[in-house]
C-alpha cells in the first residue's frame, strides 16, 4: 500500500516537473540544454538519495513493528545524518567545480556556463535535499503517506512551480527561476522535519 501510494505520488510530481521543464523552455536552447545537463548530474545524487529513502522507510516500519517508536527515531536520525554528510560531500563539487563535471557532457561553451548556473545554485539545496530523501521515507515507512504527499504536491504547486511562471513571466530571470525551484527544496526539509518532530506518525497503526 505504501510503495503504491509512493508510485502515485512520484507520476503527479513528474508530471508537475514537466510544467516546469516547459518555463525553461521559454529561455532559449542553449538554457534547457543546460538545464537537462544539470538534472542529469543531479541525477548521480538522486540515485544514492533514494537509497536513503528506502533505508529510512524500511527502519521506521520495523521499529514500529516491534513497538520501539523511539529506536525507529533515532534510526532514522542516523540515517539521516549519513545523508546530510554525503548530500554535502556532492554539493562541494556543484558549487565549486560545476565546469569540470559538465565538460564530460558538452563542450559547448554556453551550455556549459549555463548547467555550471543551475548546478550551483542547486549546490545549496543539497543539505535539505537530505532531510527530504530520509524523513519523506520515514513517514511513509510509518504509514503517514497521505501527509507526504499534501507536502511534496503543496510545496511543489506553491513554491516551485506558480512563483517559478510569474517570475518568468514578468521578470525574464532563469537565476530567480532556480531560486524559486530550490526554496520548494528548502520549504519541504522544513515541513517534513517539524511534522516528524511534533511525532504524530507514532500514534499510527502499522
């Protein structure tokens, strides 16, 4: 039930993503190219990231399987201390050496600028992008699906992708288009840690 309540939140997220892929659009080629580039480097952090996650629902389930809320707290905050120390590990190479991972993609000089711009500034989201990864996954493990889906859609609608059009609409800026998309990261490490401290997901029933 949880890993099928996982598979429909992540069709209506991609599907809100794909909204945003088409405001980058309207900067030209040389910005999307830039922009793919950048997902797809981001992409190497996804994958370890989304073990994370696993990890997290997978202790959270078995702590309160055996009626040990408090262990599956503070497994869960060892898994996500591993996490914020990879996450901030890559971020390093994001923001100070974008070019030089870019380059295995593309020589184009303008492409490169343009995904080193974007790998930068996501550079500075990977640490709440953490919290993201390993309490998303500790919720669901203790069944609070419903509510990580509220959070990642609300967040994703309402930070990310209605202030990412106005903003291009109005002011033409891929830099605050990028701002916009990495305060939805920051928003949600927010949300999802006050929602695992308050501590309602030990009340449910597994």
């Amino acid at each position: 039930m949880i890993f099928r309540e996982w598979r429909f939140e992540r069709t209506l997220t991609f599907s809100s993503l794909l909204l945003f892929t088409l405001i980058i659009t309207q900067y030209g080629t040389e910005v999307l190219a830039g922009y793919q580039i950048g997902l797809r480097v981001e992409g190497l952090a996804f994958m370890p990231g989304i073990g994370f996650t696993i990890a997290a629902m997978a202790l959270m389930g078995q702590g309160l399987g055996a009626k040990k809320p408090e262990q599956a707290r503070e497994d869960v905050l060892l898994v996500l201390k591993y996490t914020v120390g990879f996450m901030f590990f890559l971020s390093f190479f994001m923001i100070f050496i974008p070019e030089k991972i870019v380059w295995f993609f593309t020589d184009d000089a303008q492409t490169i600028e343009e995904a080193s711009l974007y790998l930068r500034i996501v550079g500075f989201s990977q640490i709440p992008l953490a919290f993201n990864f390993v309490l998303s996954g500790a919720l669901r493990g203790a069944g609070d699906s419903k509510k990580t889906l509220k959070i990642n859609l609300t967040s994703l609608w309402f930070v990310r992708i209605l202030p990412a059009f106005v903003l291009s609409w109005y002011l033409e800026s891929i830099f605050l288009v990028y701002i916009a998309m990495i305060s939805d990261t920051f928003v949600k490490a927010v949300w999802l840690w006050l929602t695992f401290q308050k501590g309602e997901w030990m009340k449910i029933k597994v």
